[in-house]
C-alpha cells in the first residue's frame, strides 16, 4: 500500500520541522512538502496533489480558517487542522468543524521533539483515517422539521454517537427537532475543544434546549444534552426519573467518555425505549452495546458510510450491531419517530 501523502501548512518554520519529524517517524505516511503562507499552500495542493492537508489555525495574510473554506469549495480533500488555541478557541475549533475539516489538533505547548513524539502516534493515526474517509460538503439544515405539528413525545431517549467530522451531522438533526422532542444525548466523543461553542450555538439555532451536561442532571423531554467531560464517563441512572451521573474511571477501550458504558447504562435503565444513531467517526466505540439496544427493542441505526468524512464508525455498527443504514434525514427522524404515537413526517 502506498504511503499516506501529507502536506504541512504552517507558517512557523519550528512547527513545520516538528510536525514533519513526528508523522515521518510514522510508518505509511510521507511529508511531501511544507507551505509557509495561503499562496505556497494553494500552488503546493495543485502540483502535489497530497492526500492529507494539515493546516495552522493562525497564519498571516489568509488564515487557516479562509484556507480551509476555499480548499473545501475548489478542492475538497481531508484537511486537519493544528492549533495552539486553548479553550477560547472552541468557537474557532466548531467552525473548522463544520466547514469540512476531518478533525481539529492541538499543538503541544512545548515545542521540542521530545512533546511532539508524545502526540505522534496520535496524530499519525488520525493522518492515515482522514486518508482512508471521504472529503464531503457539510450537511447544513435544509428542509426544515422532521415531523408534523401532530407529533407527539414518545417515552424514549435518542442518542446520537459520532466523533471525527460528526459536528455537522449534529447540528443538522438537532436544528430541525421539534421542541417537544424527547430526551436527546449527545456523544461525540472527546468534544472538550468545541463542546461550549456548539451548545451555545444550539441554543440559538435549535427548538429545544441544548445544554453540556452535568451530574445530577434530569433527562427531560425537550432537551439536548451534550456529554462533554473527558475525564469522567457519563451513564443514565434511574431513581423516580433518568438522570445523568458522571462517574470516574479509566478509559474503556481507549475511550473515555465510553460511548459503549453510556448506552449499556440506558438499556439497563430503559430497556427497549432506547433509540441509538451512530454518525460520522472512526473507531467501534458503542457498537457492542448497540447491539444489547437491538436485543432489548431498541432502535439503532446509522449514516450510510458514503456521507461521513469517516466511515468507520457507521459501517461497524451496520455490520457488527445491525443498524439499518439511513440518510441523515431519515436516520434522525427514525429515531425522533422510536415509540411515537403519530410520527408524520413534515
């Protein structure tokens, strides 16, 4: 199999050479070339042809941000974008998100090789999956609700799991839920660079209420919860009403928060009133639960792999858990519709 292809874009020569030397010590990826600006960047991209683009959040002249939107518009291909933006970068992480990139980076604090080889193989693995998923248009709103003003709220609780390029696809279903929706919990794997801009986002956008999640918390109908803490598991307990605890523990699987721990909690709390969509990312995690939510008369269903940036994820489901594979549309009003007493559609 040929080496992954990759172009560093970076307008500090220090960054260039350390991204260079990490993702050279891959096996399977090779730096093509390295771009200082927007301009060596463009003339880099239609001579080289790369695989992989991995691109500096703030540059001089033309940011990352304006590059990444002409590349996703001239010349889609998987884009990774690297930052030093801290936490008040969310808003900035989200954007990049959602305009296409394949997933958003952050740069060690310490620019030595020694920090660098510590987030090497992390990088040299999200590198080779944005090289074997799809460079897709972003899946803004369009069409308006999923269901009828007669649509009644079922007693169940949808879940939407993705990771890598699943930000879109969120914002896609959720803006178009009517506010009556049922409990909706959000798993998007580690989302603490863009978790607070995208809630805050919803609650402009969306009919119902979008909010991070917290111990304590009651699941209630017309609202959107969004796990958010990766240094805690969520999981659904049930005293006289669901309600989220964040618990400690290792990471499961290399996960943590467990998509696989959150939906296993909810079958054993609400049986077959569970409905599972699994979006855009990579990796299998909450697969094998998905399939005690099947067990138990639950709904599970998943993107048809074709629209995700990464595939992985939906097809393990399809294939592992029997999800039925669906267009973003019908996968989120299949689940919005699980127990519903008048699911019509809009």
């Amino acid at each position: 199999m040929p080496p992954v292809r990759v172009l560093i874009v970076d307008d500090s020569i220090t960054m260039r050479a350390l991204f260079s030397g990490v993702l050279e010590e891959a096996p399977g990826i090779q730096v093509i070339n390295h771009a200082a600006n927007a301009a060596e960047a463009r003339a880099l991209i239609a001579t080289t042809h790369p695989d992989v683009v991995t691109l500096d959040v703030e540059m001089p002249g033309t940011s990352g941000i304006e590059l990444l939107r002409e590349i996703m518009r001239d010349k889609p291909r998987p884009v990774i974008m690297l930052s030093s933006l801290t936490q008040k970068g969310s808003a900035t992480t989200l954007e990049a998100l959602e305009l296409g990139a394949y997933d958003c980076f952050p740069k060690p604090k310490a620019a030595t090789m020694e920090e660098f080889r510590k987030i090497g193989p992390k990088l040299a693995k999200i590198v080779k999956a944005a090289a074997a998923g799809t460079a897709t248009k972003t899946h803004h709103a369009t069409g308006g609700a999923l269901v009828g003003a007669d649509y009644q709220t079922p007693d169940s609780v949808m879940v939407l799991v993705g990771n890598t390029g699943s930000v879109d696809m969120v914002t896609n279903i959720v803006n178009r839920l009517p506010a009556n929706c049922p409990p909706v919990i959000l798993h998007m794997g580690d989302s603490l660079g863009f978790a607070d801009a995208l809630v805050d986002r919803l609650q402009k956008s969306a009919r119902p209420t979008a909010r991070a999640a917290f111990d304590g918390q009651l699941l209630e109908s017309g609202n959107v919860y969004l796990i958010r803490d990766n240094h805690r598991h969520a999981v659904i307990d049930r005293g006289a009403q669901p309600v989220i605890r964040l618990v400690d523990g290792e990471p499961i699987a290399g996960h943590r928060p467990s998509a696989n721990l959150l939906l296993q909690s909810l079958v054993t709390t609400m049986g077959g009133r569970v409905a599972a969509g699994f979006l855009s990312g990579v990796g299998d995690d909450g697969v094998v639960a998905a399939a005690a939510v099947r067990a138990a008369g639950g709904c599970v269903a998943s993107v048809v792999a074709s629209e995700a940036k990464a595939g992985e994820l939906a097809h393990a489901a399809q294939t592992l858990a029997g999800a039925t594979a669906l267009d973003l549309t019908e996968l989120g009003r299949t689940l919005l519709c699980h127990r519903a007493l008048f699911p019509v559609a809009a």
